[in-house]
C-alpha cells in the first residue's frame, strides 16, 4: 500500500467513525482509486444505518422548459433555440400529479426552467391542490425572490431543491452568465430560513473543475446542514457552448456522493438520472454507495422529451406506471423495498423534532 492510498482509506475510516474530513482528506480520497472500495463500502453501510433499506420514490414532474437564464451546460438555456417551448397549464399539471399520486408517489417533484410564465397565484393553486391530495411537494424552481418562496410556502410546498451547481466562484462566473453567485447562496438561506426540508447539490467533472474545488463544494455541503445533496455528473449537451467538452466521470460522481453521505449520514441522496445515463445500472449501483432516493420521471408522453438538459436522457418511451413498477423491481431485486413514508428526511426529522 502507497504512502497516499495510506492517508485516502484513513480518512475514509475517519469520515465513517466522525463525519468529519479535512480539504486535504477529502482531495486525497477523489485522487485515489485503489480507496473507492472501502469507500463505498462505508458509505452504504452510513445509508443502512441511519435511514435503513427503504428508498424513497419521488414522481418528478417536468411542468415547462421554457427559461430566461443561460447557464452554459444546460439545454434549457434561453438561447438554446433547438428546442421546441412548453408550459403545462395548471390544470394539466394537476392532473398529472393526480395520475403520479395513483401510481403511489408520496411526493411530488415540481422542476422546471426559471421563467415568469406562471402567475405566482397559478403555482399555489397548483401547490396547494397536490397538498391536497396527501401528497408531499418538493419545488425546484431556481431563483425566486424571498415573497415568492414565502408564498410557496404558505400554499403548502414542503421542500425546495437548488443546486449551487459549483463553490468556485470564477467558474460559476463562467457558466452562469449575468447571473449572482451570492444571490443563489442568499437564496438557499432564505430557504432554511422559512422552514423548508432544503437540498442543494452540484455538478461534477465541469470543464477546468478541478478536485480541490469539488472538496470545497462537499464541505459546503457539511457546514451548511443540508437536509438532502443532488450529485449529477456534468453531461455535455450538443446544443449548448459546452457541447463539445468531456463531461463528467461517473465513478468520480459516485465518490463524490459517498463522501457526501459519510459526511451527512442522515440527509437524503437521490440516485441521479444523470448516473444512470452514464452507466445503465447508475441508479442502483448509487444506491449501493450511500443514495436513498429515486426521483423517476412521472412527466407524460412528448414532454418527457422536450425537458432535455443533456442528451441520453433515460426512459423517454415509459409511462409513468411503466418506471415505477421497472425502479421497484430493481430495488427489490438488490434487496431492498420502497418506502411507505412521506419521505423526509431523518436529517429533518430531527431538526423539527429539536425546534
Ligand atoms: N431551473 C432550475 C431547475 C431545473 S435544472 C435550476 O436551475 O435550479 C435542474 C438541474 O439540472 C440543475 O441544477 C443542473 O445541475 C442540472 N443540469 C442542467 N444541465 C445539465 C447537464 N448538461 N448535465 C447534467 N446536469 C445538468
Ligand atoms: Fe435554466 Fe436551470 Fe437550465 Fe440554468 S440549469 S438554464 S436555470 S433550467
């Protein structure tokens, strides 16, 4: 065993005893693949400890691609003009929310691209009506102002999810044209601070994203107690500024997430539909390695592919019915069984039961 594999599984057994790791541990652990065994190892054993074998199933519903912003990876951006617009109406988002809810989602998973196309009294009608049907909502909106995430909040949304995409502040700067790095920073204090179950994430394997600063965004993550950490590995899109750089690694995605859960033992980690369009088994080999959580696609018919962040994106043809009944049995065939709970967090669980 090398001096530097040495110090990575050291720190892996550390992370696993005290949820605690240096920025050099951390770097030392992404720049060893002779430690990721034992890292995921540690990591699926902190999943089955803290939040047992259930996963919890999320329905995402994908109600509108249209977006004013332009971050460089995404397919979404404003000045993509390859893809063709869509803006389900309330009812019809309502209505697919209702079909998710029969299939047995406990929750719903309302994601589109940042745009003013809906009336905030729209949203909380639409909010309040899933609430309604005894179903929890998680948002992912993007920015909003502090009123309109209060708003939300009133109307019944349970969750909100806003990745900070990357810490690095240059290379935000570069992605993410006109747009604050300290306002998305804001924005998820202000989250936290009107009681959201909150969950942030971000990409790896950004062109010039280098591990030092992959080990700043996991202790980000750990100093700012988040109750759930998206990890999706960057996948280039032909029809963005970034279409012709690498993309992320999927092993590498997968270790950031582990050290995230050995970090945060309790929050919940979604296995990403990103993964599984790198590796076609990715969602369960995360959940092998420290995820909880599937977020299947409960968005119907042409929609399911005109929300196209990054090309490959699994399961365009299924039904929703089809993807839930295909995640379970895989689930089950890894041995595990899928949650019967509201799907909070443990994470939050306790900072409620401690308030
Ligand atoms: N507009 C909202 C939510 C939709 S985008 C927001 O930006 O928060 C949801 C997530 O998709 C983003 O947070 C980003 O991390 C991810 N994403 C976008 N383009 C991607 C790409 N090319 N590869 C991988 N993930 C991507
Ligand atoms: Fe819009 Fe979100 Fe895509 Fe950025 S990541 S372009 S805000 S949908």
């Amino acid at each position: 065993m090398s001096y530097i594999n040495k110090i990575a599984i050291g720190a892996v057994q550390k992370a696993f005893y005290e949820n605690a790791l240096t920025h050099r541990e951390i770097v030392a652990i992404l720049s060893d693949d002779k430690c990721d065994d034992t890292l995921f190892f540690h990591a699926d054993l902190t999943r089955k400890t803290h939040n047992g074998d259930e996963v919890h199933l999320k329905g995402l519903l994908e109600f509108s691609n249209l977006c004013a912003r332009n971050c460089y990876y995404c397919g979404l951006r404003r000045q993509n003009k390859a893809i063709k617009r869509y803006a389900l109406k309330p009812n019809e988002i309502i209505k697919l929310a209702q079909k998710a809810i029969a299939c047995g989602y406990k929750t719903i998973v309302l994601q589109s691209g940042e745009s003013s196309a809906y009336k905030l009294d729209e949203l909380c009608g639409v909010i309040k009506a899933i609430r309604d049907m005894q179903a929890r909502v998680t948002l992912s909106l993007g920015e909003k102002s502090e009123e309109e995430y209060a708003a939300y909040k009133q109307a019944g949304a349970n969750r909100y999810l806003l990745r900070i995409e990357t810490t690095d502040p240059a290379l935000y700067k570069k992605l993410h044209p006109s747009m604050s790095h300290q306002n998305r920073f804001n924005c998820l204090k202000t989250l936290r601070k009107l009681g959201y179950e909150t969950g942030s994430g971000s990409l790896v394997g950004l062109p010039n994203q280098t591990l030092a600063s992959i080990a700043d965004d996991i202790l980000f993550f750990k100093e700012s107690d988040f109750d759930m950490i998206g990890i999706g590995p960057f996948i280039p899109n032909e029809h963005t500024p970034l279409g012709g750089e690498r993309g992320g690694d999927f092993i590498l995605a997968l270790k950031v997430m582990a050290i995230v859960r050995l970090l945060l033992p309790k929050i919940n980690i979604p296995a990403t539909t990103a993964m599984e369009t790198l590796d076609k088994n990715g969602r369960i080999k995360a959940l092998q390695r420290g995820a909880n959580v599937v977020m299947p696609v409960v968005t119907e018919g042409e929609y399911r592919k005109l929300y196209r962040l990054y090309p490959g994106k699994i399961c365009l043809d299924d039904t929703p019915r089809h993807c839930r009944g295909c995640i379970t049995g895989k689930i089950m065939a890894i041995g595990r069984g899928v949650s019967a709970t509201n799907g909070d967090s443990e994470r939050f669980i306790d900072r409620l039961a401690a308030s």
